[in-house]
C-alpha cells in the first residue's frame, strides 16, 4: 500500500515522538492510537507538568497566605487567561473551570435554564447530540415541562437546516448543538445557526469537545453565549472541562454548588457570593490539571491550528480513500472532507463491531466500538453499534496504512 | 462411582481447553482467531430461541442460552450476535453440556485466570463471561434442586 508522498514539509514532523504512552507495545505490536475523540493522549510537557505541580507547589489556591499557595493560585489565573486568549472571550470572568464537558453542559442546565426558561418554552437540539447534551435537557424537560425538539439529519448525517429554520421559532428559548459530531466528525454550520438563532433571541450553547483540539475557536466572532469543552480531548490532563459563557449570561446564573472559595461571607443562616467566574467555581479545583493545561494548549499553539487542520486534513483523505476501496467496508455520513474532521464511523459486513474492535486491538489498534454515546444517531442508522476511528495530529500515514491493512485481514478471515 | 467419571470427564474437557490456549502461547490474535473459529463452528439457535426469557443480561453483546435435561444430564446450547462472545459460550458449552447438575455446580472456573482468558477479551467481556457462568450455575441449580 502506497504511503502519499508529498514536498510538503509538514509529513515529516514526528509528533508522536513528545508523547511516551505512543512508544508503548500492546502483545508485542506498537501501539496505534485512534480513539482521540474519546481522549488524546498527552505529550510529554503535560505529564512534567502535573509532577511539577505536586513536586514544588502542591497547594490550595485563593486561601492561604503563603508562598506555595500563591504559586499554584497565580498559575491557575494564569491558565484562565490563557483560555480566555485562546477562545477569544472578552473577558477571563466569562472562563468557568468545570469538571468536564458534561459538568459545564449540566450547570447551564441547571441554573442559566432552569431559572429563565418556563414552562411549553422550547429548547432545540439536534440528532448528533452526544449522550451528554441530551441528557440534561431531558432531565429538564421533566422538571420544568420544557420541551425538547430534535432537528434532524439528512441522509449524509449532515444537519438539516431546512427543518432547523421550521422548528426555530419564537417559542425557542435556547439551542444546544454539537460544534462536530464525535461519531461523524461532521463539522455544523454554527455561525449560521447563531445568528438565525439570535434573531429569534434564542440563547446558544454549543458543545466543542470534539472541536477545541482541532480548529481556531472564536467566541466573540460566533457570538456564541455559551461554548463548552474539555481538557482531556486537547492534549489536556483528565478532570478537567471549561465553561465559557458570555459574562451577562453567567451573571444571571446563580451558584450552583455551595461550598469553600464560591463565598464572599458567610454567616450559619446566610452567605453573600464571590464575583464571577469564582461563584461557580465552588470548592477545590483540579488545580494540578488546570497548571499543566497551559503546556496542552502551548502544544497546541506551538503547531498551530493552521498546520493541525493540514495535517488531519491529509490523514482523513488517505484514511477515507483506502477505506472506500474496500466493498465490504460501510462509511457512515458524509465522506466530503471539506464537511468533516478525522472521524471515521464504519462497519464491516457480517461482522460485529465489538469483534472488530477486539481483533484490532489484538493486532496493537485502539478504536472505540458500540454506541458511541450517540445512541439516537447510531439507532438512525439502524445498526446496533459502529466502529469509530477518530484521528490526532499525532497519527501517521503508517497509523493509517497499518490499521486499513489489518481491517483487510480480518475481512478475509471472518468477514462475509 | 458414576459421579467419579464425570468429575473425571469434566476435567478432561477442561484440559483440553487449556491445553489449546497453551499452545496458542502469548499470541493474542491466535487466541482471539481461535475463539472465533469455535464461536463459528457453535450452531446457532432459531430465532424463536432466541428469546427475552433466554437472553443472559448483563453481557454486552446479546447471547442466549437454552437448556434441556435429558436422562439426569443437562443438554445446553446457546448464541450470541458477536462471534467472540459466541467462542465464549462455546467454550461453556464444550465443559457443560452433557454433565450432572451437580457437577456443574461444584465447577469452580478459577483456572480460566491461568489461561489468560481476561486478558484477551477485556474487563468488560470478563464481566459479560461471568454472567454466562452464573447463568449456567442458576440452571443447573434448578435442575437439581428438583431432583433432591
């Protein structure tokens, strides 16, 4: 099999080599990694990063008076200043520390919508939602008798806008929407779907988790009032997920968890709140994971949002290329690259995903098999389960090239 | 005396599992292959058979097992839509079909750990493996207690 040979010089970065979990062997073959859309792996800066943490300034940030205790908080700024850089929020107020994607989807569910949105008000989300942006408005939904509505997808996977513009009306009070689905890698219209959504003063969530690692994110351009996403899917340490929302909507929010550092005073019958963002930051943060996030994004930085697309870009083409040329082999969604990220959900015919995944696993591959926390997506496709291959910037030609070659002996031997 | 042979019997079969995983060494694809080959070679069940009453929750994947006493031994047989997991049966099937009751409750399945079987199908399969077991267990536990 053919590996692309090109003049350009970004094949030849080997940035596999910074992170050590890579170098590793599974039964004696090297390890490829392609469930980044699970978790990526992190380099390792990240890793020196959280040791450094617990080896020199282990300490709880905002309280103490002593020397350990400024460190870790003025890092912990620091990393906030970062994000709010990176993401281009106006201000670093509007930068929330969460425990995760889900935790920061959850906590606009809870406080943002439960207090501003009533009863037969509507909220629209779509049918490539991950488990953890449909849950929380479920659960909302039977609290508050909010109702739900699903935009749907056209055969390609790709959102259908047509139904997006009849199900958006003034009864919509909030849209949360996927930025790229994690099972697809479908990249949605948000901009688009913003400005229709502000015309019609919906509040707009969008969930970034697959979007953060792999293209510029730019809040005050999208005019997005709430983005979220998570550490971990960026190079990032574990325990870790951001909230941005723009200040005049998280100044509406009132304190969701009650506890140490969220107070400005307190007496046993009543409390006045800290400013934002701490008032939603109750408790001791994952300070370790927020310090070494700052050398996740500088990895990020370092390469450039320019070169990672270039990069992915190109792995896609080849990956999705070899892929197609095997009949036994089903794509799911849209294959144009121009509409996707390195995500790749398939099926082999006659075989389960879960045996696929296990004899590629054998042969040293990791890729996610079964529902993919996209159940309402997976049961569209009237499948029990896909196997998903979601690449890195990271990943190599010969990533891709070994694990189309192992799919090819495992149909020969067990497909029908 | 009758009980002796099929305690004999029964390790024998379990030699036998064991000595096919020995051969197959650290090759974790061999391993995996092999346990395919068995779940294909194990007929599969009909649909009717294939029914919520005899679905073992708990499993991943879906699998089925039915059972039948004939002559004081228990005849079982059993599916799965995933081949690996239907090898798994298969292997269960291969040591229990056949056999007293009795000696299927006494089995005790701490030797699957020195074949490496966990390791080759993951925690979460392990898991599925278990609920099979017990499942098989309950059944011959009922067959059993009726007879008593």
């Amino acid at each position: 099999m053919p590996t692309p040979s090109s003049q350009d010089s970004f094949l030849d970065t080997n940035l596999a080599a910074a992170f050590p979990i890579l170098q590793q062997k599974i039964y004696q073959k090297s390890l490829i990694y392609l469930d980044n859309a699970a978790t990526t792996q992190k380099p390792i800066q990240v890793i020196q990063a959280l040791q450094q943490y617990y080896e020199q300034y282990n300490a709880n940030i905002h309280r103490a008076a002593h020397t350990l205790s400024s460190i870790a908080t003025r890092n912990v700024e620091d990393t906030r200043a970062m994000i709010q850089q990176w993401i281009n929020a106006a201000t670093t107020e509007e930068i929330i520390f969460t425990q995760g994607t889900t935790a920061a989807i959850n906590l606009v569910a809870q406080t943002y919508a439960k207090q501003q949105l009533n009863a037969g008000d509507e909220i629209l989300i779509s049918l490539l939602e991950h488990h953890a942006n449909i849950v929380p408005w479920q659960m909302l939904a039977q609290e508050k008798g909010v109702v739900l509505k699903v935009i749907p997808v056209k055969t390609d996977g790709t959102l259908d806008m047509d139904a997006f513009d009849q199900l958006l009306t003034a009864k919509t009070k909030m849209v949360a929407l996927v930025h790229i689905s994690s099972t697809l890698g479908i990249i949605n219209p948000i901009e688009q779907i913003i400005q229709k959504a502000h015309a019609r003063h919906a509040v707009v969530l969008i969930d970034g988790a697959q979007s953060i690692a792999h293209m510029p994110i730019d809040v005050q351009q999208w005019d997005v009032d709430f983005f979220v996403f998570s550490a971990h899917k960026a190079y990032g340490p574990t325990g870790l997920g951001i909230l941005y929302g723009k200040k005049q909507y998280l100044e509406m929010m009132p304190p969701y968890q009650g506890g140490g550092g969220m107070v400005a005073h307190v007496t046993t019958h009543q409390s006045k709140y800290q400013p934002l963002p701490y008032k939603l930051e109750a408790g001791t943060p994952p300070i370790a994971s927020i310090c070494a996030f700052q050398e996740a994004i500088r990895f990020i930085q370092t390469i450039g949002y320019t070169k990672i697309q270039k990069i992915e870009h190109a792995l896609l083409v080849y990956a999705q290329e070899l892929l197609q040329k095997i009949p036994a082999i089903t794509l799911y969604g849209t294959t144009d690259v121009k509409k996707k990220i390195g995500i790749i959900a398939l099926n082999v015919q006659g075989m389960h995903h879960l045996d696929v995944g296990l004899l590629l696993d054998a042969r040293g591959i990791a890729v996610r098999t079964g529902l993919l926390c996209t159940q309402p997506l997976i049961d569209y496709w009237q499948v029990d389960g896909m196997v998903r291959i979601s690449l890195a910037v990271y990943n190599t030609f010969q990533d891709i090239a070994i694990t189309v070659q192992a799919l090819k002996n495992i149909i020969q031997k067990h497909g029908t | 005396m009758a009980h002796d042979i099929a305690l004999t019997d029964i390790l024998q079969r379990r030699q036998k599992i064991m000595d096919a995983f020995q051969f197959l060494g650290e090759d974790q694809q061999a391993k995996l292959e092999y346990l395919m080959d068995l779940g294909e070679a194990l007929p599969s069940l009909t649909a009717a058979q294939r029914s919520e009453e005899n679905k073992i929750s708990g499993c991943m994947s879906k699998v089925w097992l039915v059972h039948r006493e004939e002559k004081g031994v228990l005849i079982l047989a059993g599916d799965s839509n995933t081949v690996i997991t239907k090898g798994l049966l298969s292997l269960l099937i291969q040591l229990y079909t056949h056999q007293k009751p009795k000696i299927i409750i006494d089995h005790d399945f701490s030797w699957l750990q020195t074949i490496g079987l966990y390791q080759i199908i993951g925690a979460q399969r392990a898991n599925g493996f278990a609920h099979m077991i017990n499942r098989c267990k309950m059944v011959a536990l009922r067959y059993y207690k009726q007879k008593v």
